[in-house]
C-alpha cells in the first residue's frame, strides 16, 4: 500500500526477486533502475516492462 514494494521476474516467470524500495527518494523523473550480477558471466536485458498497479481491494 505504500509503495515500497517491488517485483522482479525473469527466465519467463519462473524466477521471482522482490525488495523493498523507499519511495520517496524514487518519485517520477527521478525513479531509477539499475541490474547487477553477482555470478561471473555476463547478463544482458533483452525486454524490460514496467507498469502501475491498480489499488488493491479488501474482500469483506
């Protein structure tokens, strides 16, 4: 709900990363993304998309 949580899938869902993000500091123009591999080969991004999510609903 507030905003600090993000996503990451990759190997076509099958891997999941989430982290928490401080939004304040990662607002509109001045979000950023950045990718690191800790292993010993190189990692390219072939497709990357990002969305808003709806607000959530509470089923009650």
């Amino acid at each position: 709900i507030d905003h600090s949580i993000v996503e990451s899938f990759g190997a076509g869902g099958k891997t999941c990363i989430t982290a928490r993000v401080y939004p304040k500091t990662a607002v509109g123009d001045d979000a950023r993304l950045f990718v690191f591999n800790n292993g010993s080969s190189a990692v390219g991004i072939t497709r990357l998309s990002a969305w808003t999510m709806l607000q959530p609903s509470v089923n009650g």
